[in-house]
C-alpha cells in the first residue's frame, strides 16, 4: 500500500486554520468526509478523539502526528493530510508542537487491521525523514504536498 493509494490532493489542507488538537482533527475529519461520499465527519471526529483518550497520544517527535482509527462504513483505508505552519500542540514526546497531520481511517472489521498497521508504518517511515518533512513545511499547495510525499513514497510496501 503506497501513499498515493491512501490519499490524493484533495484531501490535503496545506494551511490549517485548527489552534488546538480537536479543532485539527474536527478540520481534518471534514475534509476526509467531503471528499468521500458516504462518509460522516462526526463519526470521524468521533472515532479520532476515542483513539487520543486511549493513549498513547499520536503526536511523535520532529512535528508529526499521524491520528487513527477505525470508523464503520468507510469504503478501505483512507488519508488526509495537514500542515499547519505555527503549530499545534498534540501531546508529543517532549511537548513539542506539531505541524505534520497524517490522519489514517480504515473500516471497523478485523480483516482490516493488518493493512491499517501496514498504512500506519508507511505513513510513519516516510515521516520519519527530515529532508521530507523540510520539504513539506517548504511546499506551495495541496499539489505540491501530495507530490512530497508521493516522491517520498518511491518504493513499494
């Protein structure tokens, strides 16, 4: 599964108005349901803070937070991304905003776990780099988000 299986520019919001954790996620949530027919924001909101409760936070170090969760009726794995350039603090490792949002949703059936986990290393590797990131924070538009990250994604799972 590659990132541009996962999400394309039109779930990307390259300058997020969202101050604090909910608003990201409440803002992440609705481009995902906009962009998927079907597919409720609330229970997307929902589904995401149930998952920040049970901890550990899904915010990581260098800026990045990659929220998940399981949301019933979604159509496969999906994924939206934000960028948020002043920050948001998410709870990460050693306090540290972030500016970095991968959010991942992937059906409530068991079957999917295997995929959602293999989606959520995908997405966390390609992160991981700080050339990429640099680059995500330097990048013009959605366009050229979902180009860092495509071109960051060279090789298959």
């Amino acid at each position: 599964m590659r990132i541009a299986d996962l999400l394309d520019p039109t779930r990307i919001v390259a300058d997020l108005s969202a101050r604090t954790k909910p608003d990201v996620l409440r803002e992440l949530a609705e481009c995902l349901a906009r962009a998927i027919p079907g597919t409720s924001a609330s229970a997307l909101v929902e589904a995401l803070e149930l998952r920040e409760k049970l901890g550990p936070s899904t915010g990581l170090e260098h800026g990045v937070a990659i929220p998940h969760a399981k949301v019933a009726g979604l159509p496969g794995i999906v994924g939206c991304f934000g960028r948020s350039r002043a920050g948001v603090d998410f709870g990460a490792p050693g306090g540290g905003s972030s500016q970095l949002f991968f959010v991942l949703a992937a059906p409530d059936a068991p079957a999917m776990l295997p995929l959602h986990l293999k989606a959520l290393a995908r997405v966390a590797r390609v992160l991981r780099n700080a050339g990429v990131r640099e680059a995500l924070l330097a990048a013009d538009g959605a366009e050229e988000l979902w180009r860092v990250l495509c071109a960051a994604d060279d090789s298959p799972a």
